[in-house]
C-alpha cells in the first residue's frame, strides 16, 4: 500500500515499531507556556514534554475532540522542532489508537486535523500513513499470532483507525485516498469473517463497514 499524498508522490514504507520503543524520547522539550490548560491536567511546568502531549490526547472523546484538538496542534507544533519530534508525537498517538478501538476513532480525527503539521519535509500524515502501511502488511502480529505482547484488540482498533482515516483524509482534489481503500475492503472482509469474532466486535466491523459500503463495494 503507497501512502497516497495530496500531490500524489508515494511514501516509502517503514518498518514495523513495536509498541513503547520507536520514537519515544521524551528528554527534548521546549520552553512553552501553556495558556489555555483546558484540555486534561493542567501542565504547570513551563517545559512542554511528550508526556504532557500525550496525556492530553488521552483525555479526548468524540465529543471534545473538533474542539479540544485545535490546542493540542498548538502544542505540536510548539514542540515539533524537529522531524524527530513529530515523529515521536506520531508514534504516541498511533500507540493510543490501537489500544482501544473506541478510541481509534477519537485518533483518527485529531490526526485528520494535525494532518498538515510539517517540519521541514517530514509532514504529520505520511507518518501516520507510513504505521498504517507497516501494520497492514503485518497484520497477522495484531491478531496475536507467534507474539503475547498483541491480542485481538489491536486489530479491531487498527481497522477502526483505518477505516476513519479513510473517511477523513482527502487530497487536495477532494478525493478519498485511495490507496487506503483496498485495505480497508481486505480488512474488514476478514474481520467479518473471523471465526472467533465475538457479537459485539462484529457489530463493530459491520458499522464500520457500513460507513464506506459504496467505496466498498
């Protein structure tokens, strides 16, 4: 799957991150004063970290994200003084996403907002483009298979974030990505044909399918 850009250049892959290394370097910070700590604890230091981000981003909900989402991108960008730095943002918020697949959808909207934060010519959503790619070509360790580490879970949220993702992302033309598309016809194809699937992560896969039934079909 090719990461699929508004000017239509295609993103190389990137291997898969295990969840907790990667970009996780929370030491580099920037002086920040936080003036509207309205979103989560309030971060009293005057030292923004990824930690106080990420926190953050775990308090939103489907009902706070449009707007609660407009000051976490302040903070990334404040913080994001160096493609590092985005990544690392990147990889906290897809680690968040995959731990719960009702909050892959909450994910996928503040990464459909943050979608054109850059630095330099690392830009926010080839990221997030590059981990989807990785964990739809390695699916199979999302499902659990030969590793104790993932379970069931994580696969449900994958194909949530994905499929949400795909509903927000557009190009520049307004077009979906659709690069997107055939994993999300493959994954929820074998999510609804599963056979240990229980009632309710089937109702799941089945709205979500819905969501994208004429693209799907």
């Amino acid at each position: 799957m090719s990461a699929d850009t508004a000017t239509g250049s295609p993103v190389a892959s990137l291997r898969v991150i295990g969840r907790g290394r990667g970009f996780r370097n929370t030491s580099e910070s920037i002086q920040t004063p936080l003036r509207r700590p309205n979103v989560g604890p309030v971060v009293e230091q005057s030292r923004l970290s990824l930690a106080d981000i990420t926190l953050k981003m775990q308090y939103l909900t489907l009902e706070t994200v449009d707007e609660d989402g407009k000051q976490i991108k302040g903070l990334v960008e404040r913080f994001s003084t160096s493609s590092t730095k985005l990544q690392a943002v990147v990889q906290s918020l897809y680690e968040l996403a995959l731990e719960n697949y009702h909050y892959a959808a909450v994910a996928a909207r503040l990464c459909h907002r943050m979608a054109n934060v850059e630095v330099g010519e690392t830009k926010f959503r080839n990221l997030v483009l590059k981990l989807l790619q990785a964990d739809y070509e390695g699916r199979d360790i999302l499902r659990g298979e030969g590793n104790d580490s993932y379970d069931a879970c994580s696969l449900f949220a994958f194909v949530t974030f994905l499929v949400e993702l795909y509903a927000l992302l557009r190009t520049q033309n307004g077009e979906p990505l659709r690069a997107l598309l055939t994993p999300v016809f493959v994954c929820l194809k074998e999510l609804l044909t599963g056979l240990d699937n229980t009632e309710e992560e089937m109702e799941h896969c089945a709205r979500e399918y819905y969501k994208q039934e004429k693209d799907v079909e």
